[in-house]
C-alpha cells in the first residue's frame, strides 16, 4: 500500500480540519459543556473552560490535522469515490477503531457518561470529516 501524499486534496483537508474544530466546538460547548464540565469536576462549564490549559487547544488541533490526513489517506488508499463510500469508511472507522479502542478504558472506569459524550464527538467528527473528504474528490 502506497499512501502518496502528494494526491492528498489539500484544499479538502483544510476545509476538514475546520469542519472537525467547528464540530468539536459545538459538541463540546453548546450540546455537552455543563455535562462534560460537571464529569471532570467543575461546577460550570465556565469554570471548567477557565481551567483547561491553553495549549490543550493546541494539542486538538494538531490531533484534529493528523485525523484528516490519516482519512484522507484511507480514502485514497481503498478507493473512496463517492460520499456515501465515505460515509462507510468514516462508520467503519468511528466503530472499527475510535469506539472500539476508548470505550474500553471508561468501561474499567466506570465512567459510562465520560465514554458516550467523548466518543459521541470523535464519531460525529470522523464521519464529518470522511463526508466532507469524500464530497471533495
């Protein structure tokens, strides 16, 4: 398997790597705060946003930047050509490998809310992004 950077869509990647902040940010902040802040301890979500690092946002990014470029490549390497063909590599891959592999660690934890609300955002990611690379061919 040959994963050519070179026939990336460039232009397809930028506009997924904003989707991807665009949709975190909304799952995060305007469907989820209060209870994702309330999982970590926080009395708010303002609170909990006044506690986070500013480099975490950083570190999102750049996790967001690698996600669109490894799909992108997965893309290109099975013969995506059409949306619905991403549409079922991105569930292939938010259950096949997102779901399968964080679940299990908030099992153990006992922390069932933590485990629907986090995967809940890297599902809709993945398959917004994988839309959106798909869409763009």
């Amino acid at each position: 398997m040959d994963f050519n950077f070179a026939e990336i869509n460039w232009l397809a990647v930028v506009a997924s790597v904003v989707a991807g902040q665009i949709i975190s940010t909304v799952w995060f902040v305007a469907l989820f705060g209060e209870p994702w802040a309330q999982e970590y301890g926080a009395e708010s979500k303002a609170q909990h946003t006044k506690e986070v690092p500013m480099y975490t946002y950083g570190v999102q990014l750049s996790c967001t930047v690698v996600l669109v470029i490894s799909l992108a490549l997965l893309h290109r390497a099975v013969g995506v050509a059409s949306v619905v063909d991403a549409l079922q590599v991105g569930v292939f891959v938010a259950l096949g490998f997102c779901i399968a592999t964080g679940v299990p660690g908030q099992a153990f934890l006992k922390r069932w809310r933590v485990a629907a609300i986090a995967y809940g955002s890297q599902t809709a990611m993945i398959l917004g992004i994988s839309v959106i690379l798909g869409a763009w061919r």
